[in-house]
C-alpha cells in the first residue's frame, strides 16, 4: 500500500492569543465553582464544540440585549469580540458581576475610536457590519461612525461636511483588502488618518495559509462556519488551491475521491481548538 500524501500544518493555525484567554477565563469561573450562575455575552467563541462543552457545564449563552436586560444576578463574561460602550453600563445598572474577556488589540481599536470621535473626527471601519467585533467597535463612536466592506462601499461614501477621517480596521479583516479600500480613500482627496487595526495574528496567519495554499494539492481550512476569520482564510486558499476545503471537524472532510494528492495543508481560524487541528492532521491521509 502506498504511503498517503505528505501534510503540512500552518504553524499559525488554531486559537489565537485573545480567543485562548477567552476561553480560559470561563473555564477558570467553572473550576472556581461558585454560586453565581455563569453567562456569555454571546457564544464565548464560534466554535460548536467549544459552546457545547461549556454547555454541558452550565454556562448560558446570552443571545441578545433584550435578554441581558433581564438578568439580575449571575457572572456575565464578555469574549474577545468585545461589546459597545452602552452593554457595559446596561450590566453595572442590573448589579451583574462582569468578567471582559475583550480581546486586549479590539480594546485598543475602542479606545482609538472614543479617542477620534473627541479629537472630532469621523470614524471609518473597515469591516463587515453584522460582525459582533464591529458592532461593538462602532459602539465606541457616536451617530456618523459609518462601517465600510466593500469597493462600492468606500466609492459611496462622503464625508461628514469640514470633517476630516479616521479609519480603523476589524482585527480579522483580510490586508489586501483594507489596503485596497483606503487607497479608494486616499485618491478621493480627503483629510484622513489611517490606523491599521488588523491584528498581526491574522496577518501571519493569511500569510502562511496562502504560501502553503500555492504549493499544496489539496487544501483543509478547519472553523466554525459563522466564523469571519476562517471565512476570510478560506477565501485566500481557494484563490491558491482550486482543492480548498473548509471543515468544523474531521467528520465534515469528504475529499470526493481525490487521488491525485501528493501534499496537503492545513490551516484553521482562531476559533479552532488544538485538539480538532490534531484530529484533522492525525487522520487527514487515509480520506484520499
């Protein structure tokens, strides 16, 4: 029998700094087994395994505000996407004791943004709109803090009459891209402050995914499907690797009688835990 394909693993792959700390401090809550009930503002990370887990434990997940306003007691961890100025004060008011799990690189995007909006300036973000990141950062601004995501997006845009820009990124947004839509910005003539908020992590990541995506016959990009950093990994390997797959877990993996394959990658989103990455890797050759 042959041997089967030779794999790489992007070293980058898997839980980032912000997401791991994340999970660790709910964790912690559970080990630390006390009386107060234990929520998320939101799934602590969008990974299914991970908010099962957590489930089976006892941890809540808090879907919305209306649902937070009608918490009176209980320990409420915010996760690394963070959350909007006025969530924080909706918590102090209902006496909720508050665990910030904000990833520390988003809290400097909401510092930046208050900052700028007092300076007077208008706040730009570049990102996806519904994303629970970039609600909460345009939560740190005020009525005309607009968020763009596309080249339609930036064409549309004017400013604010005498005002003069401040743009910022989503941490996970894909650097060609923001790269792409400043210089939209720049060629319009505008007074305008460019801070690249893209978090180095996802940088790398982006990086190393599409060096191994341009060398590989095959591709497994492995995240939680409503994750926006793995959406935009997988984006980036199709555009290298016609043979890009993107996988929760080993189960979803259906190469489609591939034989051909003599190198696989694999890379995975910050959400992804170490032990899925393993799985993946432990098992990948005997699907082709």
């Amino acid at each position: 029998m042959e041997p089967g394909p030779e794999v790489i693993v992007a070293e980058t792959a898997g839980f980032c700094f912000g997401v791991e700390r994340a999970v660790e401090k709910v964790y912690q809550q559970i080990r630390e087994k006390r009386e107060k009930k234990i929520y998320t503002y939101g799934p602590i990370i969008h990974n299914e395994e991970v908010v099962k887990d957590l489930a089976a434990q006892g941890v809540c997940v808090i879907h919305s505000e209306e649902e937070l306003k009608t918490l009176r007691d209980g320990v409420v961890i915010i996760r690394s996407h963070g959350v909007s100025r006025h969530i924080y004060h909706i918590m102090e008011r209902n006496g909720l004791e508050i665990i910030d799990a904000t990833c520390p690189f988003v809290k400097k995007i909401h510092r930046i943004v208050e900052e700028q909006n007092r300076a007077g300036r208008q706040v730009v973000i570049v990102g996806n709109e519904n994303h629970p990141e970039v609600e909460g950062i345009k939560g740190w601004g005020d009525e005309h803090t607009v968020v763009i995501e596309t080249i339609e997006d930036a064409e549309n845009f004017i400013p604010q009459e005498g005002k003069s820009v401040s743009v910022v990124s989503q941490t996970t947004f894909n650097y060609n891209k923001f790269k792409e839509l400043v210089e939209k910005f720049s060629k319009k003539g505008y007074d305008i402050l460019v801070l690249n908020t893209i978090c180095n992590a996802t940088q790398e990541r982006q990086v190393e995914a599409k060096e191994i995506a341009s060398k590989v016959d095959a591709m497994i990009v492995i995240g939680g499907k409503n994750s926006s950093n793995t959406q935009k990994l997988y984006e980036i390997c199709l555009s290298e690797c016609k043979n890009t797959y993107y996988i929760q877990t080993l189960d979803d993996f259906d190469p489609e009688g591939e034989n051909s394959v003599r190198k696989v990658g694999i890379t995975a989103g910050a959400s992804t835990p170490k032990k899925i990455i393993e799985e993946v890797h432990t098992n990948v050759r005997v699907k082709f």
